[in-house]
C-alpha cells in the first residue's frame, strides 16, 4: 500500500466526475401512503421490525391482495368500453443482499401460506369423496361395459353410458402461492384454483431469464398470465389440453441491482418485464430492536375476507368475474390522467416508454385494489364501483413512485458493464472508508463477496481504470523497499469520495 506521506507528494485531484459514482442510478423516490389506506400504519411497523423502508412490505401487499382478489373482479374505466382490466400485478423488489428484502416479504405473504394450511383438512375430505365416487364410477363403468359386450353379441341396441360411469375430476386442494412452478404444473394449479395464484420468486433474476428452461412457450404463457386470458397448455402423452378459462398469476420478486442489466436488457422486448411495478428504497443503513409487535391479525383478517368474495354466476351457471365500473368522478379524473400520461417524452427509454404505455391499465388494477383493501381493513358493504380517492391515489402512486422507481431501476440496467462496476466498486470503497486499495487484495475475502461481478482481474482491472480516467482513482504502484520486483497494483482514493458532495449520491 502507498503511505500517506507519499500521497501528499502526490498532485492536487481533479474534480471528480459525481455522475460515475451515481452509476446513472436516480435517487430513491419516497413512497405515497394513500394508496394503502387505513393499512399503511401497519407497513410502517412490519418495516421497522426487520429495519427497511416501508416500500418493500408494501408493494409484497399490493401483489398479494391482487392475488386473492384474481379473476373474481374486474375493473371497468368506461361504461361504454367494453376494456376491462383484470386483478394481476406483477411486483419486483430491488436491493443489494444485505437489504432485507426477504423478511420484509414473509412478514405479508406468510398469512397466504395460513390459508392454504387451513384448507388442507377440507382437501382431505375432498379427496376421501373422490375416491369414493372414482371407485364406483369405475364399477358402473365395468358393468356398462359388461353390457355392451351383450348387446354386440346378441344384436341389441346400444347401451347408454351411465352419468356415474364418468371418472370425476380429481380435487385440487387451495394453492395461494407456488414458487419455481413450470407452466405446465402452473396450468394444472390454476384448474383447482380458477381465481389465480401469487407466484413468488426469491430470485427474480432467474425467472427473468429462464422461461425456456424446461419447456418451449414459457414466455408466451407468462405473458397470457398478465392478461388474464383463457389458455391452452398441451400436455405430451396426456389425453387432452388443459383449458384455462382465466389464466390469471400475480408475480412478487426480488432482484439485485448487479442482476439488473442480464434480467431486463438481455431478453425479448416483448413488454414482459415493463409489466413489473419496482420498489427500490434505499437502505436502511442499521438494524434496531423492533419496539412493537406488527398486528398482523389485521392483515389476516383482510385477507380472510378477500379469500371469501363470490364469483358471480352466469346465465349459463358458469362462475365469472364480476365487474366494477369507475365512479363518475373517478372517470373524470382517469380520463383527464391519461391524457397526461399520453404526453410521455418521446426521448426516453425504449423500455421506459413501453413501461408508461401499460400505466393506463396498472392505475385501474392499483385502484381495484386499494379498493378492496379499504374495505377488508376497515369493513362495511363490498365495493360496488370505484370511488374517486381509490383512483387518485393508485395514479397519484404511479406518478410519484412507480415511474421514477422504473427510472431508476432503467437507468442502472442501461448502464454500460464498465460503469456500473465501477459504481460498485467506488461505492464499496467508501463505505469501507478505505484511503488506498491494492486490487490483489480486493480479490481475496473479505472484499470480493461484496464485488461479485468483478471477481475476475480483468472486470476489476477496467473498473479501477475508469475510476481513474473519471478523477476518483490514482494510481499509486510501487515496489516493496525500493527494489526490483513485481509493481503493486495499489491506487490513491480521491479525498472527496468522503466529502458532502459524494456522500448524498444514492
């Protein structure tokens, strides 16, 4: 390492390039709270118990409640429309490893897991009836068969085949969550489960990437399973298709910001991943005792009587969606909304613009179920449309936090590979409060968990370069006493990585 004596022999720094060290990352956007209603006070706590901001138990609400609501309800923006928006919302939480991303996740989804366990006695009985009825069936089958056979050899008429002799459809037991699901195993899920699921991924990235991994038309289902269409899933082998009459999945995952750029630049533009709704807050930097307990009998209770809602039921006995129209006064104010959001700067992103496109429909599924958020948490008469605050606060959300988080996450994964190493790096750097690196130290622990996509020495090497060519790095090699041998690979860290002016970059 280069003493400090020998760094003060060094020239005066340059000014420092601020936008490297920002890593073309925005700053965090603070999350509105009328959106979630009389549930916000809850959030606030689950987030103070594992030491996060309030975004990431938040919107792990939003995708969740989505989830139970599914295709029992519909929103409608205009009477005179025949567009409906289905309850799906496809939810991503961003932040680095040490984030907290996960318990603030569990503290929402593990009531879901609660109702699928108590539905479990009722699947047994269930399966104890179909058992039952597929055995007799299987007899009168025999015995119609038998009858058959005597009617070919002694020239009778056809016999007809019994209703019990049909096998009956096997119970599909209650399935609130599933996790790293093929869409095959999906489709047979959202059979027994007509309102849809929550598909939770701890690793978004891998899901991002691999829709392929087991079976080709991956992708093509998942994107279906934002709509909330009808699909076809052809199984080898297998008899017939499976029908889905709503192929309806809400997505909740997390990703790091290292993963970003693979997930989301390197794939089909095909709109999946500008259907994702981010939260990206920024760390809390401390971990404290939680001072009281989260009342998650609220949240339970909520979502007990999401689970409960009807289906309406068709003319032809069928069990479909019941639809909900805007208010008057919400109509005006998503009419007057969407012509702004039309505005977009023609200059943005490709992904960002394709992101702003589907806004439209992301307020109405927001307002759907900040709707019936209010309602299972304070109680009273079901929802019969959608009121004014419902919707000024799902597009109030949307404006103030859902595009500037989508920015931010946009603008990081744009970034060149080189930047955003070197973003990494500088901001390791400084939270360390190291004055010189040596770059073979840097690959040996405990640093290079903490820089993992600069494991290799040349990703490391073109880092410390661009830091150097930006004014935050200098290089300050030597030779061990002054003699002939292998040159140090250390660098000088600009003094003002630990000013003011570098210490407010997110």
């Amino acid at each position: 390492m280069t003493s400090l004596a020998q760094i003060r022999e060094l020239p005066a720094w340059p000014e420092p390039d601020l936008s490297v060290l920002n890593g073309g990352r925005a700053e965090p956007a603070r999350m509105p709270s009328a959106l979630f209603g009389p549930a916000w006070g809850f959030l606030e706590v689950v987030a103070e118990n594992v030491s996060t901001a309030p975004d990431y138990p938040a919107i792990a609400l939003l995708a969740s409640t989505a989830s139970l609501i599914g295709g029992k309800r519909k929103v409608r923006p205009y009477p005179e429309s025949n567009w409906c928006e289905p309850c799906i919302l496809w939810c991503g939480v961003v932040g680095d490893p040490s984030a907290r991303k996960s318990p603030a996740l569990d503290a929402i989804i593990n009531p879901l897991r609660d109702i699928e366990q108590a539905s479990a006695e009722q699947h047994k009985a269930d399966l104890r009836d179909y058992q039952e009825r597929s055995e007799y069936s299987r007899a009168s089958r025999k015995h119609w068969q038998d009858d058959v056979g005597k009617a070919v050899k002694e020239g009778l008429g056809r016999p007809a085949m019994p209703e019990d002799a049909i096998e009956p459809d096997e119970p599909q037991r209650r399935r609130t969550l599933t996790m790293d699901t093929t869409p095959e195993a999906l489709a047979t899920i959202l059979q027994g489960n007509p309102q849809g699921v929550l598909s939770f991924r701890d690793e978004l990235a891998g899901w991002l990437t691999g829709f392929d991994r087991y079976s080709p038309g991956g992708r093509e289902f998942w994107l279906e399973a934002f709509g909330g269409r009808s699909f076809t899933v052809d199984r080898k082998g297998a008899v017939g298709p499976i029908v889905i009459p709503f192929n309806g999945v809400s997505v909740l995952g997390g990703i790091q910001p290292a993963k970003l750029a693979d997930a989301l630049l390197r794939s089909v533009d095909d709109g999946l991943a500008a259907r994702f709704l981010w939260a990206w807050p920024e760390k809390v930097p401390s971990v404290q005792r939680p001072r009281s307990l989260a009342p998650v009998e609220h949240l339970q209770s909520a979502f007990a009587k999401i689970e409960m809602l009807d289906w309406r039921v068709a003319e032809d006995g069928s069990k479909v969606a019941q639809v909900l129209n805007l208010s008057e006064a919400a109509a005006d104010i998503f009419e007057a909304w969407q012509a702004e959001n039309a505005g977009i700067d023609q200059d943005a992103s490709a992904l960002f613009k394709s992101f702003v496109g589907k806004m439209d429909g992301a307020v109405l599924r927001l307002a759907l179920v900040s709707e019936y958020l209010r309602w299972a948490w304070d109680g009273g008469a079901e929802p019969d449309a959608i009121s004014a605050e419902a919707l000024a606060s799902a597009a109030e959300w949307v404006d103030d936090y859902a595009k500037p988080t989508a920015l931010r996450v946009y603008g990081d994964a744009a970034l060149p590979e080189v930047e955003r190493n070197t973003a990494m790096l500088l901001r390791y750097i400084r939270k360390q409060g190291l004055r010189t690196v040596n770059l073979r130290d840097l690959k040996r622990s405990p640093h290079k968990s903490h820089l993992g996509p600069m494991r290799s020495g040349r990703t490391l090497q073109e880092a410390a370069d661009y830091a150097c060519e930006t004014g935050w790095l200098r290089d300050a090699a030597s030779r061990a006493g002054g003699t002939v041998g292998r040159v140090s690979a250390d660098y000088a860290v600009n003094p003002a990585l630990f000013e003011g002016a570098a210490g407010g970059v997110a």
